[in-house]
C-alpha cells in the first residue's frame, strides 16, 4: 500500500491494537496536548516515513510485535510489514520535553487541565537532555501555563541557556508573550511553533476561552523576521468543525505569513471527545491543497530541523511524507 493512503488510515483510526511481545522500550507517553495522560504510543516505521500509534484495545487494526521491533500491521485483509523505533524522550531521534504538564487554559479539546499540575525543574530537564544526548538530533521544548505565559517563557529560557553549548538545534512551542520571539532569538533558538490551534476566529473564541489569536498571528509575524521562512510553524487542527475552504484559506494565509502549517488530525478528548476524527480521505485531500500551497510560497518543510515538521509522526508532512 501507498505511504500516504496507509499514514493517512492510521491517523483516521486513531490508534492501534497491541497484540504479541511486550513493546516497554518502544512505548512513548505524551505530556501535552490531546493525548496527554493516554495509554501510550509507538511509532511505525516501513522506511518511507513515520507514523505515531496510540494504543487502543478496542481498534479494529492490529498490530503484532514479533521481538526485536518487528512488527505486522494487519488492517482487515491487509497486512504490513514494519519496525518499531526506539523514542529518546517522546518521539525518536528528539529530546521532545514538556515544562509544565497542567495548565490555567481550559481549551475544550485539551486534557492537559485534568492532569496533575507537574512542573520540570530545569536540572531534572538538563538530566534527562543530557541522557540521551548521544542518539538525538533535536531538542524540542513545550508547555502547559501554571501561573502564567511569562513564567513558562523564563524557565524555558533557563533551560535553552544549559542545553545550546551541546550544539544540538532547539526549537520551542510555547504560549507566548509579545516579547517571547525576540527573547528566544537573542537565547539562540533555532525554531519556533506558535499554535492558531483552529482554522478560523470563531473557531478559536470557541474552542480556546482565554487565549489571543491575534496575539499569536502577531507574533508569528515577528517569529518569520526573527528565524526565517521555514523555521517558523503553527498548528492547526483537523476537525473542529472547519469547512475545507475555511481550512485552506488559513493554510494560505499562514503561508503568506512565510509559517509553514501543521494540520493535526483531531484527537478527540476532554469537552469535545463524541467529535468524529477526520476521515483519511479528508487528510489526503487537504495534504495534497497544503502541498501546492506551500509550492506556490516558496516553502519547504523539508527544511525543519526539530519539533513535529521534523518528526513527522502526528500528521501528513508535505516535503517529508511522499
């Protein structure tokens, strides 16, 4: 089966049904965003690409571990062959880390509010960097609001300020401040992600009481003069109740901006978990309107040193998934 047809099948589905050996050395857990405090994912690998499975009792797709990685996809009739990657922290090849793993924000997709309110101290970080230093090529830092976006931006610059002597590129996707771009370009970060999170402004007053879209486009804004096209990405998420239309028409305007779009399939969690997730055929279609958008702009994911543009795992990548 094609890469995408089959990437874009397992995004719908949403996770898969371990059966076989034991996968503890290959599980991940996720801290943030929609599947934080689930049951843990692996990540799939043919050789053509990469994608993120959750583990889900009840999927109709198997996945059977045969040892050492090994694994079989089975989708009805269909069967394929494939490994497991072993994570460094979240996701392979990066230190991916979560500052603080609950949040003042109440966005009704997000479970990180219920979770526990945990935050990292910047030694505990470092160690954990520096523990798998030796198999990354990426550090990629996130984070939940306890007290305040400012609060989360100086901690987050603490810890730029240990790990940038390993000379390993770092990016950041954090809640920002009108200030936080400039802050983090003068601390030598090499990539930034500020997240719309949703296709339109109505959208976003809904789904993200509290929050500034306007701030973020601004921001996004200086982020593009800052680190250059390319280096700059938001995502925005697939199911929320956007029309296509309204979903290209803000890959285009990210596009202008020169930010370079993550469409992330919704996971369906927290206040919204009855939405469906978006179907495969959905994906492909708004994969393939992204990648002549991002023609059409001179844009090149392709180009993405950290974070998810560079992992690939969550979603369809033009420039990576082929």
């Amino acid at each position: 089966m094609q890469w995408l047809k089959l990437k874009a099948i397992l995004l719908e589905a949403g996770g898969v049904r371990l059966e076989g050996k034991p996968v503890d050395k290959y599980l991940a857990r996720s801290t943030a965003g929609p599947g934080a405090g689930g049951p843990g994912s692996v990540f799939f690998t043919t050789g053509k690409g990469r994608v993120r499975l959750s583990l889900r009792p009840d999927s109709p797709i198997s996945l059977l571990h045969r040892g050492d990685g090994r694994v079989t996809l089975q989708m009805g009739s269909e069967k394929v062959e494939g490994r497991l990657e072993k994570v460094a922290l979240h996701c392979p090849r990066q230190a991916y880390l979560t500052i603080s793993e609950g949040c003042i924000y109440g966005c009704r997709y997000c479970q990180v509010p219920a979770q526990q309110n945990r935050v990292k101290t910047v030694e505990e970080m470092v160690s954990l960097i520096r523990s798998v230093a030796d198999r990354i090529d990426a550090i990629a830092i996130t984070s939940g609001v306890t007290e305040s976006p400012g609060e989360e931006e100086r901690i987050t610059l603490a810890l730029v300020q240990r790990v940038r002597p390993l000379g390993i590129p770092i990016g950041v996707s954090i809640y920002p401040t009108r200030e936080t771009p400039a802050r983090l370009y003068e601390a030598r970060v090499d990539e930034v992600k500020f997240n719309l999170e949703t296709a339109t402004e109505a959208l976003f007053r809904e789904m993200c009481p509290g929050l500034d879209r306007h701030l973020i486009q601004e921001v996004l804004d200086r982020s593009v003069i800052l680190f250059g096209r390319n280096h700059v990405f938001s995502n925005v998420i697939v199911g929320l109740g956007e029309s296509d239309t309204e979903m290209e028409e803000c890959m285009q305007d990210l596009a202008g901006r020169g930010v370079i779009p993550v469409l992330r399939p919704l996971q369906p969690a927290a206040a919204i978990v009855q939405y469906p997730r978006p179907s495969a055929k959905r994906l492909l279609h708004l994969f393939r309107r992204e990648q002549e958008i991002l023609e059409k702009a001179g844009l090149d994911p392709g180009q993405a040193l950290t974070m998810c543009v560079s992992c690939t795992g969550c979603d369809l990548v033009p420039g990576r998934d082929v």
